[in-house]
C-alpha cells in the first residue's frame, strides 16, 4: 500500500471516529467558535428580556464541559442578567441567560469561565417610539411608520403629504433599534384634501373624489382636511375603487365615473387582478352616495344586460333599448366570466 493511500485511510477513518464517537470525545477534538450572541438583532426594548446563547469551544478553555459561564455587564446599576443555564453542555457547548435593562444605550455583556473571558457582545436598549412616528435608518432611503407597535414602509412619499406629514418629521435611527419593530400587514390611515375646491377621501395611499355632502356625513365627522396647492400629489396616488359594507360585508367595484357594481363572487374578484389588501371598509350610508351601475355588455359581445336583484336581463334589440331611455354611453363592459356568474332573469323586450 502506497503511502499516499495508507494517509488517505487514516483522515477517511479520523472523520468516522469524530462524527460517530461519543459526544464528548467529539467536542474534545473538534474546536468550536467561541462567542456571545443574541437571537434578536443584539437590541431590546428597554425592560423587556433578550435570550442570550453563549457558545463555548475548547480553543479557549482545555476543559469547558460542566463549567459555569458567568456574564458581566458595564452597566450593572441598569441591567438585569438571569441565568437560565449557566453550565457548558458537553456536547453543544452553549448556554443561555435573560437580560433586560432600564435605561436606553448599550450595554457590553462579558462572559467568563474561572475568570477568564470567553467571549463578549454589544446589546442596544431602545425606548419604544410614540404612534405615528416617521423613522429612516441611517444610511437607508427606506421610510417606516410606526403605528400601534408596528412598522409600515412609506413606499409613495405623497402618501405622506396626503395625511399631513412633512419631510421633516421623518427621525434618522440607528438601523439595529428598525429591527425592533415588526412589519404590519395592514395598515389604516385616513384623511380628508382639498385641491382647488374638489375634495378627496384619502385611504393609505388610496384617493376618492368625494361631494361636500359626503364629507358633512358622519363617516368623516372626525377627519379634517388638509388643504393642497400641488396638483400632481393627487395624480400621485392610486384610485380607490374596492368598497366593503360594513353592514352587509359586501365588495363592491367602483368605475372611473363614480358607479358602484358588486362583486358577486370571489372568482369575479379575482379575474381582475384585485388585491383584498386594496378593499376599503366604509358604511352602508357611504355607499349609498354612489349610483349602481345598471347596464353591463361583455367585451367583444353584443349584448347589453341590465342588472336587476343580482340578475341579468338581455335587452333584445336597440330599438327597445332607446324607448327606455337608456344612455349608450352609459354601458359598463365587464370580462366574460363575471357577465357568466350572473344568473339569467326574463329578456326585456
């Protein structure tokens, strides 16, 4: 046998002894990283408690295995340490503590077996920010929202202009205290501008021209309105166009000209692209402001339906059509699928 192979045998038969011997006898020969880390970004609200891992390798320590890990702190008079597990464990080398601090800043925590130091880390302490709150990461473009504990990313900054927020309100953070906050899913801000005498509802980054009658209804009594002198911020935000009753907990469409259809199923919800994160609830009194569109025609058909009680009514021929004194320009083209969910009522004609 070759010695190249007699070497090859020896390394192959060295990794089987470690990966199958015991626990400790793999821990003694293989060196792990020593270090002290946090599950939580190393940064904490203040008063509320972190874990700390502590991760022991024999490169540090000739015998680690069932020897107490102490953690220090150079803000004792602030911070609270609780040991969970003090002791090495001898086949993972890690332990764990708790520490919670009263007073915002950082905090070098020390660890150390028989008085030598294994390993240490920063933790930052933050105080939690007040409700509607712009923050930026330093060194980010990114501009959050913090509401009701949660962080929501600006991603339209007329949006911000809309419900009466500056550029100058927006607060530089340290980047490791954005980690604190968890990303919201659905975020609610309302407001009510006035560009050149035309009012709209403003909903996220949602606008809806609206009368000075709806404005005086009760579902904006405790809006105010912002006054606007820009123009293009309105042509900035999306159209508001999914409605829910919060009587009856029914979609509605509303077209460019200001008509509401509802949505009578969720495939006919879907075959339109529509998003349930872009559907705004608003009351039964609101909508009631807004017509319903009566008269529909798949795109690409002929026939013109009109919309009675949930059903289709075919209008036979044109000549019927103008003796009722329907408008042509008044005709709502939908795709194919929701003109075929609509259930069949008697031909007018």
């Amino acid at each position: 046998m070759t010695k190249i192979k007699k070497e090859f045998i020896f390394i192959v038969t060295f990794i089987f002894a470690c990966w199958f011997g015991n626990a400790d006898s793999v821990h003694a020969r293989i060196p792990s990283f020593t270090t002290v880390y946090s599950n939580n970004w190393t940064a904490s609200f203040l008063n509320e408690e972190m874990a700390l891992n502590v991760q022991v390798g024999n490169n540090v320590i000739a015998n680690p295995c069932n020897k107490n890990v102490k953690l220090s702190s150079n803000r004792p008079e602030y911070d609270i340490i609780t040991e969970v597990n003090s002791k090495v464990e001898c086949n993972c080398g890690h332990t764990y503590f708790k520490i919670k601090s009263s007073k915002a800043g950082i905090s070098k925590v020390v660890a150390k077996i028989d008085g030598k130091i294994i390993g240490s880390c920063d933790i930052s302490f933050f105080t939690k920010r007040k409700d509607d709150i712009l923050i930026r990461p330093n060194g980010h473009p990114i501009v959050y929202l913090i509401k009701d504990g949660y962080k929501y990313k600006i991603k339209n900054p007329s949006m911000l202009y809309a419900h009466g927020y500056k550029w100058s309100d927006v607060t530089d953070i340290d980047p490791v205290e954005e980690h604190l906050y968890e990303l919201g899913k659905k975020m609610k801000m309302e407001s009510l501008i006035n560009v050149d005498g035309q009012i709209y509802y403003i909903y996220n980054d949602l606008k809806l021209s609206i009368s000075q009658n709806m404005v005086d209804s009760s579902s904006f009594n405790s809006l105010s309105i912002h006054n606007i002198s820009d123009k293009n911020l309105v042509w900035q935000l999306r159209r508001m166009k999914l409605l829910l009753n919060k009587k009856n907990k029914k979609v509605y469409y509303l077209t460019e000209s200001g008509k509401k259809r509802h949505i009578i199923n969720e495939a006919v919800f879907n075959s339109y692209n529509n998003e349930w994160k872009d559907v705004v609830e608003v009351s039964d009194d609101f909508l009631k402001s807004f017509l319903d569109t009566s008269l529909v025609k798949a795109v690409g058909d002929y026939k013109v339906y009109k919309l009675e009680n949930g059903r289709k009514r075919w209008i036979r021929t044109a000549e019927i059509f103008n003796n009722m004194g329907f408008n042509w320009g008044k005709i709502t083209s939908v795709n194919s699928l929701e003109i075929n969910e609509y259930p069949e009522g008697e031909v007018i004609d």
